[in-house]
C-alpha cells in the first residue's frame, strides 16, 4: 500500500499554504517524501528556508514563494509562480491560518477581520488561484485543511472557529458545482484534532495562562499523512483524523446541546497551561521574523502527543463502518462524561 501510494506521488507537483511551521511543515515532509515536487507558500522567510533545506537535503525539490494569503493578488502570482517552475499543478493544500486566544469582547474588529481574511479568505483565494490552473486541464485536487472547530465552536476561539465554519460551508457550496459541472477537479476537507504544533506559542493570547490544544494531542505527522492521502482519494468528500474529532462531531450531530454545556464547563481550562503567555504573536507578522528563529513542525507538547490515530488508519483502510464504530464508541464514553459533568 505504501510503496503504490508514494508511486502516485511521485512527481506531482503540490502547493501548501502555511508551509514553514506546524501541519503545514509536517506536511511539506510528507509530499516531499514520496517524490513530490512541493511549493512552499508563507509568510515566514526562515521557516520556508528551513523547510527548503529539509526537503532538497531528503534529494527532494522545493520552490520557496513567501506570500500572505490574505492578498488575493499576491496568491495568484504565487500560483502563477509555480506554473512557471512546473508546468501545473496537481494538489494545492490550504493551511495557513491565525487566530486570538480571548473572549470574543476581547478580541478588536481589526482583529476579528485579520483572523477571518487570513483563515477563511486565504482558502477562497488559494482556491480560485489553483482552479485557475487546474479547470483548463480538468484534473487536480485542492485540500481544505479544517478542524472539528469547523462543525463545533468552542469558547475563546470565536474569529477562528467561525472561519473554519466558513471554509466549510465554501467548501460543500464548491463541491456541489465541481459535480454538477462534472468536473474533474476535486476539493475535500480534512478535520483534524488537537495538535502537536508551534502555533500555541505563536498566537496572539490574552488568556491568563500559557495557550494549548485540548488533549487528546496528536503529533502533526498524523495530520500530514491524512492531507497526503485525502489528496489522492479526494473523491471522499472529507476525512477525521483523531478519536476525539470523530468522537466531538457525532455527539454535536446527536446532543450539540448537551456537548455545549460540556464545553463551557471544560474548555476555557483545557485550552490554557502553566504560565503566563510568551513569544511573539503572528497575526500581524510572521512569528520567525521577530526572533529570526525557524519554530519547526511540531510544539512543546511531544510528551503527551501521539504519533498515531487507530480512528484514521480505519477510515483509510476499512472504509467508514470502521470508522464510525470507532467513532461511536469514543462518543458514546463522551457522551457519559458529559452527563456526569453536567448533572454535577
């Protein structure tokens, strides 16, 4: 299975927004690993050099283009970039986000607009610059990089979760005119769990405490693998990655009234660690260019995150019964979690 997909890999040519740091970085390993040639889109200047350095020294081809997403123009000419160095393209992964760490009166308007232009407006724009390229040759794949945030807000992320509700909603809107269209271009959507990343360090965080992404953690290789894959079976229209996504979208689907409750009673907690907030925020500037510094894949969390998901390698290999009875098992303890926070 492993030796096919990375034969089908090899030699397509992706672009991955948001590609110096985090699930974009891991990411840009992934394709390159399996023979990709990969463009690297971001605004950090030394976290795309550090990620070009790791993938010509893995033998692998890289194309830097730093970029912010947010500047519809400006992604256009990255796409336009890449054409001109390859030819086409075949995957374009949207990734690159920011968000604020803060009660939703805590967070300015010109704020709010920054999270949504980068976070949502960023996957519109990367979208219409790949389908530019990929409707006149009828075949390519764009990967929307979501969250379980896209179907359940949470509390202190308000800008962030109601963008990944926004790429959702684009993203089944588009799906429905690539089929009516009979196009073969395809879009999926990849909703991922916490993660393992830098952005807890980079956020802008006017919580009392250190941010963090609420346990389970995984490790941002097993988001990588999922994006890799959902490139090549796009016809699926999205993928869960992670027992507790899985577990966070049926409960929402069966008792969003119950799960809410849970959450305001939980989560502003599980969202904050030791320590009072650090490092620069990103959300008006690359993090790496205020310390000349490249943050790299992953965050401060290896000890507690896991480098597997059972619940993944099931949707991949035996469909979406294994999937959803995985699924249902990890909804079924939480659902008796939050009935027994909840009466207490």
């Amino acid at each position: 299975m492993r030796k096919a997909a990375t034969r089908h890999q090899r030699g397509r040519v992706v672009v991955v927004t948001g590609a110096g740091g985090g699930v974009g970085r891991a990411t840009v390993r992934a394709f390159s690993a399996r023979g990709a040639k990969v463009a690297l889109l971001a605004r950090g200047r030394e976290g795309l050099a550090a990620a070009a350095d790791e993938v010509e020294r893995a033998g692998g081809e890289a194309l830097v283009v730093p970029v912010d997403v947010s500047d519809a123009e400006a992604v256009d000419d990255a796409a336009q970039q890449v054409v001109d160095a390859y030819g086409h393209i075949d995957v374009w992964v949207n990734n690159a986000f920011t968000g604020v760490f803060a009660p939703f009166t805590e967070v300015a308007p010109d704020e709010f607009r920054r999270v949504t232009e980068v976070t949502y407006l960023g996957y519109v724009f990367g979208t219409r610059a790949a389908m530019r390229h990929m409707l006149p040759r009828d075949r390519g794949t764009i990967v929307q990089v979501g969250s379980a945030l896209a179907y359940r807000g949470i509390p202190l992320q308000s800008a962030y979760c109601g963008a990944k509700h926004a790429i959702q909603g684009f993203n089944e809107s588009l799906r429905c005119e690539l089929l009516h269209a009979r196009s073969g271009v395809r879009t999926t959507m990849v909703q991922l769990p916490g993660l393992n990343t830098p952005q807890f360090d980079w956020v802008l965080n006017r919580m009392p405490g250190r941010a963090r992404p609420v346990a389970p953690v995984y490790q941002p290789e097993v988001a990588a693998r999922a994006i890799v894959h959902a490139s090549s079976h796009a016809r699926r229209r999205e993928y869960w990655v992670g027992g507790s996504t899985a577990a966070t979208l049926l409960a929402n689907a069966v008792a969003p009234g119950l799960l809410e409750r849970y959450l305001a009673r939980t989560n502003v907690d599980a969202q904050q660690g030791e320590g009072r907030p650090e490092g620069p925020a990103n959300l008006w500037s690359p993090a790496d260019g205020v310390h000349g510094r490249d943050y790299g894949a992953h965050g401060r969390f290896d000890d507690e995150s896991t480098g597997s998901s059972p619940q993944q390698w099931l949707s991949r290999n035996r469909g979406r019964l294994g999937a959803v009875l995985t699924a249902g098992a990890a909804a079924a303890l939480a659902a008796r979690k939050m009935t027994t926070l909840a009466r207490g």
